[in-house]
C-alpha cells in the first residue's frame, strides 16, 4: 500500500499566494493609514479605493493560498 505524499509542486504555488497575500496585508493598511490622515486632500478617495481594494485582494489571495497548500497535502492525486 502506498503512502500519501505531499505534491511539492502545487506546494510552492501555495506558499507563493501566501507570500503575495502577506505583501498586500501591510501594503493595504498603509495606504488606508495614508488616506485617512490626508483627508483634505484631492487624492483622498481613490488611495481610499486602492487600499481597499488591496485588502480585500490580500484576503482573497489568504483562502486561495490556503486551499492550494491543503490540495497539495490531502489531494487524491
């Protein structure tokens, strides 16, 4: 009987998204930082809408990086 093994490949995607996820979750709260305490400013709205944008991007790449990682580990492959 063979062993389950983890695919490395699909592995390194993983942690790829996650790094990329990682970037994007201190770049996002930074520009809404820089936002919010310029809001007099004609840049305010849309470093407003980049930050946002950013954020949400950062937690969508989190689920995606992680549902990779898991199909690499308990894949029936």
């Amino acid at each position: 009987m063979e062993s389950k093994r983890t695919n490395k490949d699909i592995l390194i995607k993983g942690i790829k998204k996650m790094g990329l996820s990682l970037v994007f979750m201190f770049l996002g709260p930074v520009l809404l930082y820089i936002a919010f305490s310029n809001q007099e400013k004609p840049l305010y709205i849309p470093i407003l809408i980049v930050g946002l944008l950013i954020c949400f991007f950062a937690i969508f790449m989190a689920f995606k990086g992680l549902k990779t990682i898991l199909d690499s580990m308990f894949s029936s492959n």
